[in-house]
C-alpha cells in the first residue's frame, strides 16, 4: 500500500510541479502551493525527528517511507517563491526570501542535501545512524528558517 501511495503521490507531484510556474496566475496560487508542500515535507520529517527524539517507537520502514515522501516534497516547494508572491494571503516569507534570493537558494539545497543524507542513514536501519543526521537537517531547516521564515503569518 505504502509503494502504491508514494508511486501515485510521485506522479502527482512530478505532474503537477513540472509546469507548476505556469500554475500561479495569482499570487494566492503560489502561496497555497508552496504552504502544502512545505506542509508534507514537515510532517514527514517530523515523524522520523520524534522517532529520533524517542517520542515514539523507532521503526526503520517507516522512517524510510516517510523519508522517502520528505525527499520528494524538499524539491516542490521553491518554484512557488515566485516574484509578486510576496504579497496575498497570510503567509510567513520574509521580504529577504526575495531581496537574498541567492541565499535563500543555497540554504534551501543545503536543507535538501541533508534531508538526502537522512534518506541513506536511515537506509541503514539503526536508531544510531539515524539520530545525527536527523539534528543536521534539523539545522539546515533551521538555518533557513532564522533568516527567511517570520514568527507569524502576515500578508506582508
């Protein structure tokens, strides 16, 4: 079920990012996009960050599932940081994702990165491998988040 569910999520989101520029013919657009995918990338992360945290129980398949959903959603979300979505719906970009855009760029694949190298770590199947490289995506999250993500949605 859970390969189903990840071929079809796949198809979808490969669907449906490829001319996803071309998608936002409003400003709202690209904004409700990119909250979605930063959404499943964030819940998924989150469920292999408890089991790294010991807040729930470690199960390797489903840290390799969920991360397997993180990795994919990592790629979707930046082709909606398009100009003029600065402004419209409540949402928490700084000005700086746009005036430091090359910044923002590299923290965003710097986070990418580190979510591929949680990927391989859990792929070994240990809790031991998979603690570390969960706190340096963590921090690369964080690393973009302190710079580019307000505490509060505003519609800017």
């Amino acid at each position: 079920m859970n390969r189903r569910l990840l071929a079809a999520a796949t198809f979808v989101v490969a669907w449906v990012s490829l001319p996803a520029a071309a998608q936002f013919q409003k400003p709202e657009d690209a904004i409700k996009y990119r909250q979605s995918a930063l959404t499943v990338m964030s819940t998924h992360f989150g469920r292999v960050a408890a089991m790294a945290a010991g807040r729930i129980p470690y199960d390797a398949k489903a840290a390799s599932d969920n991360l397997a959903i993180a990795v994919m959603a990592s790629r979707l979300p930046f082709v909606a940081f398009v100009e003029g979505s600065d402004k419209g719906l409540p949402n928490r970009a700084k000005p700086e994702v746009w005036s430091q855009n090359a910044k923002f760029k590299e923290l965003a694949e710097k986070m990418q990165g580190e979510l591929a190298k949680l990927d391989t770590a859990a792929k070994a199947g240990t809790l031991d491998a998979l603690k570390p490289a969960v706190a340096a995506t963590g921090a690369a999250c964080k690393a973009c988040h302190d710079d580019f993500r307000a505490e509060k949605y505003s519609a800017n």
